[in-house]
C-alpha cells in the first residue's frame, strides 16, 4: 500500500489507478471485460461503469465492438506532460545527445519507480535499429545497468527478497548474487550489465547523485558484437564525464519543486 499519510484511500480513486495501471502493462494485448473484473476482483457491472467513465474521457480506448479495452490517448499526453515539466529531464537531455555523439550507441536515462527504473529518454544508436521506444517502459531494477547503478546507492537491506524474475540467463534471481555485484558496483563506481537484461546487449550504468540517494542514471547500451575492450574503456570514459557534467548543472532543489 502507498504511503498517503495517515489518510484513508478513496477506494474508487484506488480501483481506477489499478485499472490504468494493469491495461498499461498488457502493452498491445487488449483485455476483454470479464478479464478486468476478474484480474481486479469487482463486479462486472461496476468494472463496465468505470471502463465507460474512462473512455469518455480518453483514458480508456475500445474497439468497434466495444468488447476489448485498451489504455487511452490521455495517458500518452499525462505522461508527456510529465516529461516536459521535470527540470531534471531537461536538463540531462543535451548530454544524452553529447555521449550519443561520441560514442554513437544507444544513451538512457531512467528514474528508479519501486522495483523497477522507468525510462524517461532515449538515444537510440543509428547502428541498433529498435521498432519500439522504451521511453515510459520498466525494467526490472536487478536487471539492467540503470537499475543496478541506482540500487548499487542504497544499503543492502532494502533490497526484497528472492527469488528474483530472471529476463535471461545472465539475470540475477537471488538476493545474494545481486548484492555480491551491487559491491562491485560501489567499488568502481559504475555499473555493467552483461546481457542481463537483454541478450545480446551489454550496459553500463552511472547514477545521477544530484539526489540522495540517487532517483535516476544514465547509461550506455551496446551490442555484444560490437563491444572490444577499447570500445568499453571509451564508454566508461565518456559516460563517466557525461555524469560529471549533468551533475554540475541539474537543479539540486534551488527554485524548483523537490517531488518525493
């Protein structure tokens, strides 16, 4: 349960975020009405009611039979709006553009979101063609290099337990292995993803400490056919400096809203 400070959840408030949450994450897969019911436990009639709330205001979208459901167009404009008024996106995007040049590979930038990293902005490598754009997506935290560069600033003990989703066979499923690398992380300062993520796909990640700890990181992504040792020591390098100046010019709360 979120933390609303002592004040009690509007059930109905509740049940429409869960409803937006869960067709969200069915992507492309439209969901038919009994199966919303059912997955939120509430009856048929009340999901009905509230589905048609929603799709008069342009949260929820339905075919032509108006059997199947889907996330609507005002979530695509809620979450624009998001990105567009964080100071702290705006700020890091001309870098992102900066190691995208000189490194000519795929450049993130995500935000820690519970147990995953959300996307926040991309730099796709002219080299690495993607159909899909992961700007709003999320990763699993123990899967990928943004996510274990951010875990890599919290202490040990917040991690859940295990077992953890393995996306590949390179992920981490116990708390015991992820903490064993989130050590080396600390120790050299960075993280690497070696196709724990996605096969194929190496990272390396750098946590944005304007925040304490850090909420978001950069990082680099490169296929595993490309990567010599020279190509990841001018990664590091770069990356390394992409922080430094990002860190140096992100508001740290100075005139601007400090979210929680």
């Amino acid at each position: 349960m979120s933390d609303t400070g002592g004040v009690r959840e509007v059930k109905s408030a509740a049940r429409t975020v869960e409803l937006l949450e869960l067709l969200a994450a069915r992507g492309d897969r439209p969901a038919r009405l009994q199966e919303l019911a059912d997955e939120l436990g509430v009856p048929r009639s009340s999901m009905y009611a509230l589905l048609q709330t929603l799709i008069s205001r342009g949260w929820v979208r339905t075919d032509v039979t108006g059997s199947l459901y889907g996330i609507g167009i005002h979530a695509l404009l809620t979450g624009t709006s998001y990105l567009d008024s964080d100071p702290r996106v705006r700020a890091v995007r001309p870098y992102l553009d900066e190691a995208s040049e000189a490194l000519g590979e795929t450049i993130h930038m995500g935000r820690l979101d519970g147990r995953d990293v959300a996307y926040l902005a991309t730099r796709e490598s002219h080299e690495y063609l993607r159909t899909i754009s992961r700007v709003g997506r999320r990763l699993p935290a123990h899967a990928g290099a943004l996510g274990k560069a951010l875990l890599a600033e919290r202490p040990d003990g917040e991690l859940p337990e295990g077992p953890y989703e393995a996306l590949t066979p390179n992920s981490h499923t116990s708390r015991e292995s992820l903490a064993a690398d989130l050590a080396r992380i600390r120790s050299r300062g960075w993280s690497v993803d070696r196709e724990e993520g996605v096969t194929g796909i190496v990272g390396f990640g750098f946590a944005l400490r304007y925040d304490a700890p850090a909420q978001d990181a950069i990082s680099c992504s490169v296929p595993v056919a490309r990567l010599t040792p020279a190509h990841e020591e001018r990664i590091i390098a770069v990356m390394r400096e992409i922080r430094i100046k990002a860190e140096a010019t992100v508001p740290s709360g100075s005139g601007s809203v400090h979210w929680r």
